[in-house]
C-alpha cells in the first residue's frame, strides 16, 4: 500500500465512521433513555434515502402510506385511552397530530411537483415523511411494555426490524438507487482528492453531533432526557413523562438515520436492506461505549469505518467477518472492566 | 385553624401488593397552609401512603384534591401538573448532572407549560439554601448527605408545589442537619405550600407539624393535633420515650 491508497482509505473509513458514529450515539441515546436496543435503527437510513430517491422520480414514496396507517392505529390508541379516562379534553391534540398532519402532508405532496423542486425542499419532505415513523414506532410496539426487561424489549425490536425490512421490500422493491450529490464535482487537497459528498457528509455530521451535545447540555428538553436515563422515578417525579421521552429519543434517532440515509445515497448505492448492516456498525461503535458513553461510542464507531475501510484492502472478503469480530475482545475487555450490576434501574 | 379550606382529602384509602395490603382504610385531611405530619413505626406503610397519592402506586378508596376528585388514571406526570410533588425518601437525585442542572429540572413541568417565572423561584430557593448556589456547579453525586436532602427540596420546590410531601428527610443525616432541614420545613408554611411530613423522627415531626397521624400496620391507631399527640401517653411510650428517636 502506498501513502496515496493509504490516504484515499483514509477518507473512506472518515466518511463511513463519521455516519456509524451518528447512528452509534442514536443507538445510545435510545437505550439510554428507553432501555431499548434498537435494532431497525438502520432501516431509517434506507427508508430516508429510498423515499428521497422516490420523490426525486416525481413519485409519491410508500412511507407516506405507512405513516397515515401508523398515524391512524396510534389516535385510535391513543383516543380510546383519552375516551376511557374520560379526557376528552385530549381528543383535538391526538387526532390534529396522528391523523391532520400526515393527511396534510399526503395533500402537499400531492399537489407539488416533487421532481422540478430544489434537492433542499426535496430533502425536507423526505425527512417529514420518514422521520415520523420513530415516534409512531415507539408508541405502538415500545410503550405499551416500556417497563418491560431488555431482553423483551430486544425481542420486539427484531420482530420492528423484520416488518421494516419486509415493507422495505414491498414499498421501494429490489432494485437499488442513487440520488445525486449534494454538489457535484471534487476537491484537489495535496496528494488527495476529496468529492464534495465526502465533504458534506463529514461537515454535517460534526454539525449534528455538535447540535446534539449543544441539546444535551444546554436545552431543557435534552437535559430532560438525560434526567430520565440517569433515574426514572426521579424524572417522573419532575413532572417529566416517560413516554414523552420515549418519543423524543425516537424522534431524534428517527432523524439521525434518515438524515445518515440521505447524505451518504449519493455515494452508496442503497437498497431496502442495506441499512441493517450500516446500522449494526454504527452498533458496534455503541457497544464500544458501552451503550452509555457518547463520546466514545462516537470514538468506537469511527475506529470501526476505519477498520473496515483497511481491511477492505488487506482482507477484502473478511471485512464484514473483521469489523464484526471487533466486538468480541470489547466485550471480553468490557466484561472484566466493569462490575456488572443485575438489570434493571 | 381547622376554617382552613381542605386542600387534599382521602378516605378510606387501601393499597395492595399483590395479595398484602399494606395500607388499610386510611383517612387522612390536609388543610391549605398546614404542615401534617404521619408518624409510625417502619413498616407501617407511611412511604406507601406517600407513593399513592403521588400517583405511583394505585390505590382504593377516595381522594380528593382542591376539591376534586385524584382516580388512579392521574399520572404522576400530571399530578406535578396539579402541584403536588414528592420528596422521596431515596431523594432520587440525577448524581451525574449539575446541582444546577438538578434544579432546572424541578421547574420542567412549569417550563413545559409556558412559565419562565421559574428563573425567580431559583432566586428563592438559593435563598432558602445558600449551600446549594455555593454547589451549583458541582454534580449532585457529588453532595454531602445534608446536601442532597437540601438539593431534592429544592428541586421539588422548583415546581412551586401546593403541596410538599417529604418522606423521611431527616433519614440519616446529622442532628445540626436535621434542625436546619426541620426549621425550613416550618418556613414553607409561611411560604404557603403545604406539606405532608413523613417521619420516624416523632419529635421533632410533631414540633414542626399542626397536625399529626400515627400509623400502625397500615392502619391510623391515633390522629389529633400535633401538641395533643405530643402529650398522648400512648405516643410518649411508642414515639417519645427514652431515646424513642426510632
């Protein structure tokens, strides 16, 4: 190997780990705040690309269907619960945010057209369509057993990976796609050349991640998930609910993967089931921080793209075999590090 | 006194785990401005008493509060909402974040609703416990055990209760703690929050309190004023006596 493949690997694990480490501090953030290990993290990045790539074809991408039903099942939930507890008062909220909103957004996007607007606005709408489905997602499947122990909560989060993965199949079919750059063209630095893809991803992903810590430590509602990783009882005490949480780390991880989906399409061609596995490496980053640490699960997460982007040279048909190995000897070291503590609280 | 309008009410409150009832027809009033103090035995179902009416446990029986009725369907998300709040006996603090950051917390509800007066009742609750503004940086783990009762007031005070409930915030700490936790609890009434004290401190609880409840297997044995209660010779002999500190 010499220092310009070196380089050029360089820049490839850079830009992979930077998305691995945004979906391994979404991976956190979720357990954390939920305690759920959440597997289908990685079906937000092929559905965000996917459904961008849909609207860009001028077509009007399934995920907005599925949020109309989700929508529809969690106001009949959610309006049966209100009916039964006599609080109708709650009735207008459930319906104008579950029922109004994905039905407004079906009629904007029906009435534009989707291939003539700018990438931005494209963007946008796809983010509107697909993210969404997080908090829909937690309502139905995590909330109704939020107390339930991990390994339930890790069971049903493979059977939402595996409905994910199957509507993946059904809604954008077999065939992978790529959507444009974000500009086109390359970048001339020293012995290397960098598209301006790479470029984009890196700089939006320290923004993200910057944004995310400027949340965490200086908003109300960040510290408010925070509060609820450190102690539930204590935050409920506080008057901060455990299911709003919930969906607010939804939300956020939701955003993340999309958003991850989004910016790297232009370089990886995507299919319905591609985000599995760039989401289990953004998980190997998130085991390295123990499902606790942002920082060095963000750590972690690039040290795995540039595993993987070396050993793509040295061992190509190991690669995935490397990467994933990686995570024995973390747990092996993580195993004899900490004393470990029953579950729960 | 008693022309106080009656802020929380429960009648014949029972509370089951499982098949053991731990609390048994448990009736209880507590009046705007007054400081109610349940005394007892451990065991006796006083944390019990406190987890139900907070809404973290259910229970059978009424209660009503302002006036209205408190069912089981009312969160403890929402009963913050109301105002009331609970200082739980593991104080429950969040150890990794600021004694600040703690605070803050305590007003998240009010923040949710749109109140930003919260900013002044941090002023107050500095005033109430200078200790805290001197700590405000550090991380709550980091506290004395004085230090984190102060903290799990405060940060309860943050959501400017109607009613406070403590549970045993004299568990553990030192004696000069003990009267400064005691003397700001006597304070609060004058702030005009109400209080609901739980404690295995009888004496000084029925110092401080207007009026009291002794609470036995679940049940309440004796009620009355707290000087009454005081002078009670069943009281004296269980609660008071000879290094009855319990």
């Amino acid at each position: 190997m010499d220092f310009q493949i070196a380089l050029l690997l360089g820049q490839d694990g850079l830009t992979n780990g930077a998305i691995y480490a945004l979906l391994a501090l979404a991976l956190v953030l979720v357990f954390a705040v939920t305690r759920v290990i959440f597997i289908p993290q990685g079906e937000f990045v092929a559905y965000g690309a996917l459904t961008l790539a849909t609207l860009q074809a001028g077509q009007l991408p399934a995920t907005l269907w599925l949020i109309l039903a989700l929508g529809a099942a969690v106001a009949a939930l959610d309006g049966a619960q209100a009916l039964r507890h006599g609080a109708a008062r709650k009735l207008p909220r459930i319906l104008a945010l579950n029922l109004a909103v994905p039905l407004a957004l079906w009629f904007l996007l029906a009435s534009t057209d989707l291939a003539g607007l700018p990438l931005v606005a494209q963007v946008l709408l796809a983010l509107a369509v697909v993210v969404p489905l997080g908090p829909m997602i937690y309502r139905l499947a995590y909330q109704p057993i939020a107390e339930a122990p991990v390994l339930i909560l890790l069971i049903v989060s493979v059977a939402v990976h595996v409905v994910l993965i199957g509507l993946g199949l059904l809604f954008f079919g077999a065939e992978g796609t790529r959507t444009p750059a974000f500009s086109e063209g390359t970048l001339e630095l020293g012995a290397t050349t960098l598209q301006y893809q790479t470029l984009w991803i890196l700089a939006i992903s320290a923004i993200l991640i910057v944004a995310l810590y400027a949340f965490f430590g200086r908003s109300i509602y960040g510290k408010a998930l925070r509060a609820t990783a450190l102690n539930r009882t204590g935050a409920r005490l506080m008057g901060i609910s455990t299911t709003m949480a919930g969906k607010l780390s939804f939300t956020l991880a939701a955003l993340i993967g999309a958003f991850s989906g989004i910016l790297i399409s232009p370089i990886t061609t995507l299919y319905y089931d591609s985000g599995f596995l760039i989401g289990l490496k953004g998980f190997v980053g998130a085991i390295i921080g123990g499902l606790a640490s942002y920082p060095v699960a963000a750590a972690g997460a690039l040290l795995v793209g540039f595993l993987e982007s070396y050993s793509s040279f040295y061992a190509s048909a190991f690669k995935e075999v490397i990467v994933f190995t990686l995570i024995i000897p973390v747990l092996l070291w993580r195993s004899l590090t900490t004393h470990h503590s029953e579950e729960d609280e | 006194m008693s022309m106080r309008p009656v802020l929380l009410e429960a009648k014949d409150l029972s509370v089951s785990y499982g098949k053991v009832e731990a609390l048994h027809k448990v009736g209880l009033t507590i009046r705007e401005g007054e400081i109610v103090t349940v005394i007892g035995p451990n065991g006796a179902g006083k944390t019990t008493l406190l987890s139900c009416l907070m809404g973290l446990l259910p229970g059978r029986g009424e209660v009503s509060y302002v006036g209205r009725p408190l069912g089981n369907d009312f969160e403890v998300e929402e009963r913050v909402g109301l105002g009331l709040t609970l200082v739980p006996e593991k104080r429950e603090l969040f150890a990794d974040m600021s004694v600040a950051d703690n605070l803050l917390l305590g007003a998240f509800d009010r923040y949710r609703r749109g109140d930003r007066a919260y900013r002044e009742t941090l002023a107050e609750v500095y005033g109430i416990f200078p200790r805290l503004r001197e700590r405000a940086e550090q991380t709550a783990g980091t506290l004395s055990g004085g230090e984190r009762q102060m903290l799990a007031m405060g940060r309860a005070l943050m959501a400017k209760p109607k009613l406070l409930m403590l549970d045993e915030p004299s568990l553990g700490l030192a004696p000069l703690i003990i009267r400064e936790i005691f003397r700001t609890v006597a304070r609060l009434r004058e702030m005009g929050v109400s209080v609901l004290l739980v404690e295995q401190n009888a004496r000084a609880a029925l110092q401080v309190a207007d009026y009291g409840y002794v609470l036995e297997t679940g049940e309440v044995s004796l009620e009355g004023p707290s000087a009454e209660l005081a002078n009670d010779p069943r009281v004296i002999e269980a609660y008071l006596g000879l290094g009855g500190k319990h």
